[in-house]
C-alpha cells in the first residue's frame, strides 16, 4: 500500500509542469531622451521583451503639461497590445482595439431618449429625483 502511495506521489511529481528556474530578463534596447526645460520634451524606449514607448510633451494652457504618445507590449498569446493616447485639458484619451467598448443602445431605449428630448425643447421640467415639476 505504501508503495502504491509513493508510486502515485512520484507520478504526480513528475507531471507537474515544470517553471523555468531563471525568467530571461529584459534589457533595454533604445533609450533616448529629449527635455528642452521649457515643457517640451520626448522620450522613447524598447526593450529586449517587445516593449515599445513614445511620448511627446509640450506645455498646455494654465501651466498644465499636455502629453500625447504610444505604447505597446506582447500578450501571452503573442499578439501585441498597442495603445495610443493624449493627455490634456480634457483629461486621459486612451485609444486601442483592446478597450472594451459598450454594446448599441436597443431601439427603445433611444426612442425613449428621443422622447425625453422633445419634452425638454416643450420647457418640461423634472426635480433631482425624476418627477416632473410642470
């Protein structure tokens, strides 16, 4: 019996998946840097892993910085993950095929929106819990 155990022990052992000891890692392929002081700047990198950055920065209005840029890296399944964005006065605008997006409102859910419309241009009002006021 005991035997029996440590047989189904080893085999068990044995089929384990087995994890690389030592994970490569990356080294930095590119790595350039530009800051003219006055709030313009860019830098870009890619390492030995497929990570891609770009990013350019100039001043915005009222002391803000406005930043716009790319980046990408590998997926597990060997596709790469790009995104691109801009940074500004009107906040982070992510772009990718990646971003999930919201499915289509259904018909009457915009003939309701339509609905709720026309009674507004007609001066119907509602108060802060959703019952018309006139």
């Amino acid at each position: 019996m005991k035997l029996v155990l440590l047989a189904c022990l080893a085999a068990v052992a044995v089929a384990a998946p087995q994890r690389d000891p030592k994970p490569e890692l990356a080294t930095v392929l590119r790595d350039d840097r530009e800051d003219s002081g006055d709030g313009n700047f860019k830098y870009e990198f890619e390492t030995s892993n497929g990570i891609v950055q770009s990013i350019t920065g100039y001043p915005g209005a009222e002391g803000s910085s406005n930043i716009q840029g790319s980046f990408s890296f590998p997926l597990d399944d060997g596709r790469q993950a790009s995104y691109t964005f801009v940074a500004d006065e009107n906040g982070y605008q992510p772009q990718s095929d990646l971003i999930p997006v919201a499915p289509p409102l259904p018909p009457h859910v915009i003939e309701l929106l339509q609905i709720v419309e026309q009674l507004k241009a007609q001066g119907v009002k509602w108060d802060d819990q959703g019952t018309r006021i006139n």
